[in-house]
C-alpha cells in the first residue's frame, strides 16, 4: 500500500496573474472578437500583462467576461466597464490579500516568525537586566544625576 501524498491547492492567483494570451486566445475564451479586444485595450479598459504589451493575464480574463455580460444585458460599453470594474473592486475588498499565499507557505513563514519571536525574546531576556544600567549612564552624562544628588 502507498503512501497518500499530501496535496496542497494551488496557488489560483500566481496562475491566473502569469497566465499571457494572446489577443486571439482571449477573444476566443471570452466568446468576443480581437477587434472588440484591440478596441478595449486601445481605450484602456483592459490592460495587457505587464512586462508583455501583446499579452494578457487572468484579470483581463475577467474583466472582459464581466463587460460582456453587462453588454448582453443592455449596458453600454462604458458603463458595462465602470460596473466591471466596481464589481472586481467590490469582490478584491471582500477577499483577505493574505489568500493568494500557498498554505504551505504560510506554514513555513509562521514557522519562521514563531522562531524569530523565539530569538528576539532570548536576546530581550539578556538585555532588560541592562537597560537600567544605560539609562543611568545616559543621565549622568546629561548631568542629571547632579540633580538629583542635589536633592
């Protein structure tokens, strides 16, 4: 009998913001013309994927499937964007940031952060019992501590 391989998801959000169509592939996935493509890009509604001028991500994926929609249902086109837009806006506020993360990986830096506060807590235990000691020396360079012996 094998051993269950421990599986983790993968990391939907690395995926969708590496992916880089081409105008053609997202046309065709989005059920739209690469005219309408060109035509939206050239108007800046969508944006192609950063260090790829002639490629597009898994956001414009969805911006263009949103647009759509509100096309079909009677909006028009500059409207069908402002409500994409809203609606992307509205569901990236809802979603906590840290869920692009890979479990895994938040394993490992909870990991980390529980060793360095381990660490800072070993070092803190070492330096409190000095911490008097400087702030005397700091007062009597200060020339506070002659008024306080004057007292």
């Amino acid at each position: 009998m094998s051993k269950p391989v421990l599986l983790s998801p993968p990391n939907r959000t690395a995926l969708w913001s590496s992916l880089a169509l081409s105008k053609a592939q997202l046309a065709e996935l989005c059920g739209l013309t690469t005219r309408q493509i060109s035509h939206w890009t050239l108007r800046g509604y969508i944006k192609t994927a950063g260090p790829h001028p002639d490629r597009y991500n898994g956001d414009a994926i969805d911006l263009c499937v949103l647009i759509k929609q509100g096309l079909t249902n009677g909006l028009s086109l500059r409207q069908a964007v402002a409500q994409a837009h809203g609606f992307i806006n509205e569901e990236r506020s809802q979603r906590p940031a840290i869920s692009g993360i890979e479990p895994a990986m938040l394993s490992d830096i909870r990991s980390q952060l529980e060793n360095a506060d381990e660490s800072l807590r070993s070092v803190l235990a070492v330096v409190r019992p000095l911490v008097p000691r400087e702030r005397a020396r700091a007062r009597s360079a200060n020339g506070e501590d002659n008024h306080e012996a004057a007292r």
